[in-house]
C-alpha cells in the first residue's frame, strides 16, 4: 500500500496468504526464487526483466508533461579476461593431470565458449543489452506518448552519459527505442569527464574494500557447500587441491564467470553444475558486498549515498526548469552505473531500500537481482493539471515504486512540492565526503558497473 493510500482487499489478501507460508521460505526467501531461475543467481549481472505491470492511472485532468529518468546501462560483457580466465586456469592444470570428471570438462568447454566471445568486447554492450535499453525507450514511449508528441511545445531531450562505451550505446539505444514512435523530437547528447560530477561520482572506496571483502569471504563461507563441487569436477579431489588451495575461492571463481552468461548470445549455462544452496550462498556473498559498499549498509553509514547528492541536485534543477513556463524539456536522460542508481535509490529509501541492514544479513531482506540487474532504471514522471498543480509517480524497473517515509497524494502519486522538499532535505543530510575526481574510473571501486 502506498502511503496515505488505501488498503484494497487484494492486499488484504495478499497479506494473509503469505502469512501462511512456512517460516523456512520467509527465513531465506531469495533461495526458492533461485531454484525457480537460476539465472537471477547473478546478482547485479543479471540480465534487465520485463514486468508485466499494471499502471494507475493518473487522477482525472493530470496528463504527463516531463520525465526525469536514470539508467544503469544494459546487459554487457565482463570488464575484464580475469572474470573468466581465473577459472580456466585450474581446469586446464587438473585436464593435464588428468582428473577432471566429464562434467568438469563440459564446464572448462563452457568458459571457453564464454572467453571466445569475450575477445574485443570485454566491457562492451551486448545485443542483449541493446535490447533491453531500446525496449525500455519504447516502452517510455508508449506509456507516456502526449510527453513526446511535441504537441504541447515540448520537443527537447537531453541526454547525459556516462562515456564508457556501454554507457554510450545504452543511451543510443534507449533512444532509438523513443525515436521509433515519433519523429519530431530534438536530442541533445552529452558526456565527458565533468559530467561524471553527478552522473556517476567516483567515491574513494579504498577504506571499505578490505572490510567489504572481508565481509562476503564469511557470508559465502558460511552459506556455501563445497565438498560436493570438488567431487563433480575432480576424480581426485585430493590431487586436485594441490593447485586448488581454497575450494570456495575456485567456486567463486566460475560462479562469477557464469554470472554474465544470460548477457550473452552464447549462453553457456555454467549455473547448472551448482546446486541451489551453493548458488544461494555465492550469490549472497556478492549481493552484500555490494550492499555494503553502495548501499545504506549499517557498517559504511552515509558514505556511499555522498555520491547521489550531486545527482539529486541535478534532477531537482532540471526539473524545476521544465516546469517553468515556456520551457520546451521533454525528458532529461541520465545514463550510468549501479554505482551510480544504487547509491540514489538507497538515498532517498524507495522502497526495497528503506531500512538500514547489517551488509552480512543484507542477503536476507535486499536482492540484488530485483534492485540492480543490467538496464535498472528510475523514472521519475511528471503530471499536470489545468490548473497547473504537479503530481510525480515515481516508477522503478518499470515498477510503480514509491518512498516508504513519504506520504503519497493519492495512490503512487506525489506532490511535487512534497517529493521537491523531501530530496533536498534527503541530499542536505547527507554529509560530505572524499569524493575522487579523476578520469571517470567506475572500475577503480572495485565493483564493475
């Protein structure tokens, strides 16, 4: 229920029958949504899916006017040969020794295929990616067209990119995905190093790596079996920890090099030589430790959310300015990172986001697959009345969302006024910090956006 809503008996519902549910599935909820789809098991890697969401309609005489919009970019490939050549390695040294089972040689074929099409493309866009993005513009299109009919003057969009090529292509596409359905707007397109002040603020994350790594070595200790990997892939499982000294690290390994499989076109399913506790627990290991480091986890406080300030400042400008009178914005497009999104949403708390967790149990109530895959996005769009009064649905993954601390107007809908004030306050609490501003190197916080 949004707040200030109603409570509809569908939600009543809703309530009582998952009240029933058995307190196992309540206890490690993500683990039955892995078993069902393996492939959510990525984490932030997983590919961008498509809702199948009904959307309110805006109360009687609101129309939408205006749109502010950031986007991570779509699906892509690794940033780098490590993310799959580290598990390669000891697969190659165990073939040579002769121990790998069949399954162990059916998973080093796999990496190979997924290395192969790797090559000149590492951090690169993928299809799929392109996909995904002009899907989206498309579908912003067809939801909202009075925005880009130009028929109320409104004929100009502003983008602004990140300049990593995937940024880049992801803003082309998304779009194209627009420019499909109507052909009488003007795109600006912009991107450079200063641009990265708001758009993806590179935060000094030197002091948290070691605790963050520290952190989610335990969590996937603590939540991974490891015996029966070694026996699938070895036939001499003490041969084999001879060049495998820690079994966990090796599953992490080909874990992480699997997680960009549903980006590619080759799709090697890696995922299915893991069991679904093994998935679980290598995938919780990751989801905290980007929790920790880019989300509101207990141990880092405020400091990563010191990278969205900038950001909200930047679309509270922009759209006062396209609610003055005159103006001719249509929509301003941001596209970026997850370091960039995750740091904004947990800012200002939407929903999903809005309670603080300790980065070891974030696993438990935060899920990486839902809050940050390829192409996640937030759209901010903008309704007005004759009478000239503003209301804003906030709409995330192409999911009504909206702030658990902020009352709504009527269903999903804020006024404007009331969103307005409550992101500069959000940003003017957040405290200052070390703020890196170098050549735009996302890669340099160790998380590969």
């Amino acid at each position: 229920m949004y707040p200030g809503g109603k409570t509809s008996i569908i939600s009543i519902a809703i309530f009582l029958i998952s009240s029933l549910l058995p307190s196992t599935a309540s206890a490690q909820p993500f683990k039955v949504e892995l078993a069902a789809n393996p492939e959510k098991a990525g984490g932030v890697f997983s590919s961008y899916i498509v809702p199948e969401e009904a959307f309110t309609k805006a109360p009687k005489g609101y129309k939408p006017f205006y749109i502010s919009h950031y986007g991570r970019h779509g699906s892509r490939y690794h940033t780098g040969s490590a993310l799959v050549g580290s598990a390669i390695g000891p697969l190659m040294k165990a073939d040579s020794a002769g121990i790998l089972t069949e399954e162990g040689r059916i998973v080093a074929r796999q990496l190979d295929t997924l290395m192969a099409e790797h090559e000149g493309m590492f951090g690169m866009l993928t299809d799929k990616g392109a996909s995904e993005l002009r899907g989206i513009g498309g579908r912003m299109y067809a939801r909202y067209p009075s925005v880009f009919n130009d028929k109320g003057g409104r004929d100009e969009v502003e983008c602004v990119s990140s300049y990593w090529p995937r940024c880049l292509m992801s803003m082309a596409n998304l779009c194209t995905g627009i420019q499909e359905y109507t052909e009488g707007l003007r795109f600006t397109y912009k991107t450079g190093p200063k641009y990265l002040d708001y758009i993806s603020m590179n935060l000094d994350t030197r002091s948290l790596s070691p605790k963050s790594r520290k952190m989610s070595e335990k969590v996937r200790k603590d939540n991974t079996p490891q015996e029966r990997f070694l026996c699938a892939m070895f036939t001499d499982t003490s041969k084999a920890r001879e060049f495998i000294p820690d079994v966990l690290a090796f599953m992490d390994d080909i874990y992480t090099a699997g997680c960009i499989s549903s980006n590619t076109d080759s799709k090697p399913d890696i995922f299915s030589h893991f069991t679904t506790d093994e998935l679980y627990g290598l995938w919780a290991a990751k989801s905290d430790r980007i929790y920790y480091t880019f989300g509101i986890s207990q141990e880092a406080g405020d400091y990563s959310s010191s990278i969205a300030k900038p950001l909200i400042a930047d679309i509270v400008s922009k759209a006062d300015a396209a609610m003055e009178p005159g103006s001719k914005k249509a929509a301003d497009l941001r596209f970026g990172h997850d370091v960039g999104l995750l740091p904004l949403i947990g800012a200002i708390r939407i929903k999903g986001m809005e309670t603080r967790l300790k980065s070891s149990e974030a696993h438990k109530k935060f899920s990486s697959f839902e809050m940050m895959p390829m192409a996640s996005n937030l759209q901010m769009v903008f309704f007005r009345n004759r009478k000239g009064n503003v209301l804003v649905k906030l709409v995330y993954n192409e999911k009504e969302t909206y702030i658990p601390a902020l009352k709504c107007a009527t269903g999903p809908f804020y006024r404007w006024e009331d969103l307005r004030e409550y992101l500069i306050k959000t940003a003017a609490a957040i405290p200052d910090e070390s703020l890196v501003k170098d050549n735009g190197g996302v890669e340099r916080t160790g998380i590969n956006g």
